[in-house]
C-alpha cells in the first residue's frame, strides 16, 4: 500500500468513520475525476444518513475536495505508483 493511501486511511479513521466499506468510499472519492468529488461526496453522505449512520455521514461530509496539485499528485500515486516512488 503506497504511503498516500495510508494517509486517507488514517484521516479516515481519524474522521470516526465506523467501518471498512465507508472507508472504501472515502477512498473511491479521491479517486474520481476532481469535477466529481462534490457529487459524489454529497451522494454518499445522503446514503449514509439513510442507512441510519448519522455520525458516519457528519464525517464524510466534512471531506473537502482535494485542491488540483494534490488531486494529480493521488492520480499519478495510483496510476504510477512506481514513478512515483523514484521520485
């Protein structure tokens, strides 16, 4: 596992997301087209909170849309993550 996903692991757990799926949601997010984080973002939290996981949905809606620079650095982690360990 590359180092930036262990980061939004932990900045997952930190947020009290309660359970592995919401985690691979939070997850999936970093990795949509930056256009489609907000959507997306919102969608989920609109899940969650029908699925009775008030606390959940409070933590995935206080996820912010990564900025540009970070948002290609994740991209290029995931797509070239060799590249970018020679960096």
């Amino acid at each position: 596992m590359h180092a930036g996903r262990r980061a939004r692991q932990a900045w997952s757990r930190s947020l009290a997301v309660t359970d592995v799926a919401a985690e691979r949601d939070i997850e999936r997010l970093y990795g949509l087209p930056l256009g489609e984080f907000t959507p997306a973002r919102n969608a989920l939290v609109r899940d969650l909170r029908k699925a009775g996981r008030k606390d959940d949905a409070e933590a995935v809606r206080g996820l912010r849309k990564p900025p540009v620079s970070a948002w290609v650095v994740t991209q290029l982690a995931r797509r070239k993550p060799k590249k970018v360990g020679e960096l």
